[in-house]
C-alpha cells in the first residue's frame, strides 16, 4: 500500500503540488489524470524519490520512503516521458545494464533480460542497437528496463506519447498482462489508454487532486457518459472558481 | 559494483560512436602528419616532432572534453540520467562512473599519438613512459572541463561550447606557436591558465627534463582537482533538486 499524506511541492511562489493525499493499493493500476502543468510529472518525481517534497510525506508499507531513499529505489522503477534508453547499447545491453545497476549478478541480469525482451516482444531485435529502432519498440523497451528490475512499484510517465495506433494497441496489451503483478502508475493525456488499462484514476489540476475514483464511479458522481466529459467538467469547474 | 556497470555503459556509448573514433583518434595523427609535412618544407625548426608531438597529444584531449561532455549531456536532455537518478546508484557512483571510462580512452588516444609519432621520428625511450603517465594526468583536466560542461549545459550547448573550448585550447597553450613570439599580457594571460602548462609538462616529461615538469604539473592537477571539484558539486546539486 503506498500513502500519500498532505503531500506539497513548491518551486519559490508556484505550487506545483497542493496538499495530495492519496492511498494506492498493493498490485492497483492508477493512472493520475491533468492537463498540462498540473503537476502529475511533480507527484511522480516525488513518488520516486527524485524530488524532495516541501512538505507531506509517501510511505510504502506504513515505512517513509524519504528515510530510506535507497532502499525504498531498490523497490520501485520508472519509465520517463522522453524514451530513455541508451542509445549506442542494444537492447539486451540496455536491458541488462538496468538490472545490474539494481544489484542483480550477471547471470540474472541476463535471463532477466531475455524474460522481458520475450514478454515485450524484442526477442529478434536483441541485437539492435536502441537508436535505430522505431519510436514505438524504444517505448516498449523504456518500459521494458521499468520492469526488468521486477519492482513492486513502477511509474509510467506518458508511456504512450508519440506512438502511432499499432504500437499503442500492442503496449495496452502488455500492460494489461502486467496488471495486477505490481503496483502500475500511469500519468497520460489519453483518457482512452486509462479506460483501458487503469483500475482507478485520479484527476489533478493546479496541483490538487480534483476527482478520484473508478472510471465508472467518476461518471456516475459526476453524472456524465464518459471519463473525457468528466475530465473537462472536473477541471473547467476549476478553472472558472478557482 | 554498479558504478563499474555505468563506467561500462558509458564507454561503449562513447567507443561505438564512429564520430568520436574519427576526430578523437584519427585527427590528431592528421595534424601530425600535416605538420611534420610542413616542417618538411620548412627553413627552420618551427614542427619538430619531439615539440609537436607532446603539444598535438594534449591538443586530442580536447576530445575527452567534448566525450564527457556530451555524454552527460544528452543523458540529461533524453531523461536517461533522471531513470539513473531514480535507481539505488549514489552520488559516487555518477562520478566514478562517468569519469573511470575517460581514462582507458585517454590512454588510448596517448599510444595510438605515439605509435604515429614514433613512424614520424618520435624515439620511444624511458622518458616516452613518464611522459605517457604525465600525460593521463593531464587528461584529468580535460575530462573535468566535459563533466562541468555537460552538468551544466545540453549536449547541443556542449557542442558549441566544445567549438570556443578546442580553439582556447589550440591558441592559449602554444602548441602551434611558441608563446615567447607574442609575449606581453598574452603570454602572461597563457600562463594563468592551464593549458600551457599542460603543454610544458607533457615537453618536459618527453625530454627527461624532470626539474621543470613539478611545477607544471601541480598547476594543472589544482585547476583538474578545482574543475573536478566544482562539476562534483553541481551535480549532487542538480541531483538533490
């Protein structure tokens, strides 16, 4: 179970994020919804460890991460908004590399690595070096060094950004047999992808957490037909009284 | 451990890079060759290559410069350097592992310069061997410049800046021309920088003057422990925040 409690962030006078609470259970897919600068990339920075916060505090198993940083790191992953991977490395490299950085041995490394090209769909471009595969295969293989590390808690910042239909269904597809196997945290803009893969969103805006809830639940409370409607209603309500 | 795998990933990203091979090995045995050519054809002594050669080798480590630089760099603007600061590796380990696989290519470029030199009428004797490990010393400055520029800036301002940096390097360290020609405030503007310095040590070591070389070589391992120094701290800066 992951807590987030009164969580702030501020740069100097912006507030990025505003006193979120939040609770995330063990093996839940949540995706966090805003528009831009709402301060989802913010919370996600946090989450993992990358940024201090100004005030709150995230405890995974009732345990801060902030008093154990290292050791909380050990446990989580994450996939960043730009593909990052290694671009002179193949994709067994990459893969390897991630998990060695996380303590694992050369032999695990390697029969990790030949798990998550086989589940990721990348077993025949082993040998390709990152930078000439298309965008949508870096995506596959950004994520794919997410989970190499077999993390309790991964973050997946936009993971579908920039990638054409094809390469979007197939990155539903392993996400939706990654659920339930670790806690998954999403942060889009494509209200399809959380219908479709996310057990439970939450909607920020101006660093407040808006709306949370099933996207079934998030309809009903706000009695509109679909989670986009929502979307615009939650932070146009804002924008107007705010 | 995982320190050793980062200086491992980072000196494959730099070797297979076929641009890094032809300017960082090939065009210091260009200049070389260029200029013995000229001595060739001219009246007097100006490209010796006992002088050249030790001038030309520390010019290369421009290279480690722009290496570095852009390594960091452009591991900083694709976010790849943000999923490394999300992993368990500690301060020590960005440092060793950005700055450990500098060395071997260092070392590198040093014997590939002295091999060519060697055809070119460099003896290879005793001194050759100091000079050489005076020579990896001096390649810490270099690499140090690339760490602070590349936590500072993107890999596209690194690039710039490696223009501006490469031409200091070639005009304030008197590998091309004899600093005494100019004299003045330039001369004692050269003197206050490091690159001269580099420069003279590296000749020093070359003809056995050991003497002079101590002197030379301390003011270039400060600047190298005080550039080092400031990168160092930038980056834990930029990590904390």
């Amino acid at each position: 179970m992951i807590e987030i409690k009164e969580l702030g962030k501020s740069f100097g006078e912006r507030v990025a994020v505003d006193c979120l609470s939040l609770k995330i259970r063990e093996g839940e897919f949540f995706a966090l919804l805003g528009s831009n600068g709402a301060g989802k990339t913010t919370t996600i920075k946090m989450m993992s460890g990358l940024q201090t916060p100004t005030s709150g505090d995230i405890k995974i198993s009732g345990e801060s991460i902030f008093s154990n940083l290292q050791e909380a790191k050990q446990m989580m992953n994450l996939s960043p908004q730009e593909t990052a991977v290694a671009p002179n490395l193949s994709v067994k490299e990459n893969l390897e590399f991630t998990a060695k950085i996380y303590g694992r041995d050369k032999k695990e490394a390697a029969s990790r690595a030949i798990e998550m090209m086989e589940k990721f769909g990348l077993t025949d471009r082993s040998k390709t070096k990152a930078k000439t595969l298309s965008g949508g295969l870096q995506r596959r293989l950004s994520i794919a060094m997410a989970m190499i590390t077999k993390p309790r808690i991964v973050f997946l910042d936009e993971p579908t950004l920039g990638l054409d239909v094809r390469a979007r269904r197939d990155l539903w597809n392993i996400l939706l047999g990654l659920k339930g196997k670790m806690t998954i945290i999403l942060t889009t803009h494509y209200l399809e992808d959380v219908e479709t893969l996310a057990d439970r969103v939450g909607i920020m805006h101006n660093g407040k957490l808006c709306a949370l809830g099933t996207t079934n639940e998030l309809k009903e409370e706000y009695q509109k037909h679909s989670l986009e409607e929502v979307f615009l209603y939650v932070t146009e309500d804002l924008e107007v009284f705010v | 451990m995982s320190s050793l795998h980062l200086a491992s990933r980072n000196q494959k990203e730099i070797l297979r890079d076929p641009i890094s091979l032809v300017f960082g090995f090939g065009l210091p045995i260009v200049l070389l060759l260029l200029f013995s050519i000229m001595q060739q054809n001219m009246p007097y002594e100006l490209f010796q290559i006992e002088q050249l050669a030790p001038g030309i080798i520390v010019f290369g480590f421009s290279f480690l410069t722009l290496f570095s630089g852009m390594l960091l760099g452009k591991d900083r603007g694709s976010s790849f350097l943000m999923r490394l600061f999300a992993s368990p590796l500690g301060a020590k380990d960005y440092i060793i592992g950005y700055f450990l696989p500098m060395l071997p290519i260092a070392l590198l470029q040093i014997v590939i310069c002295l091999i060519a030199a060697s055809f070119l009428g460099l003896s290879i004797n005793a001194n050759s061997i100091v000079a050489l490990l005076v020579l990896l010393i001096i390649s810490v400055l270099f690499i140090s410049f690339g760490l602070l520029f590349g936590t500072l800036f993107t890999d596209k301002q690194v690039g710039g800046i490696f223009a501006l940096f490469v031409n200091l390097t070639a005009f304030l360290s008197g590998v091309w021309f004899s600093l005494d020609l100019i004299g003045g405030a330039y001369k004692a503007i050269c003197y206050l920088l490091p690159f001269v310095h580099a420069v003279d040590a590296a000749k020093a070591a070359f003809e056995g003057k050991y003497q002079s070389l101590g002197g030379s070589l301390l003011i270039v391992t400060s600047y190298s422990v005080v550039i080092m120094g400031i990168a160092i701290t930038v980056f834990r800066k930029r990590m904390s925040s």
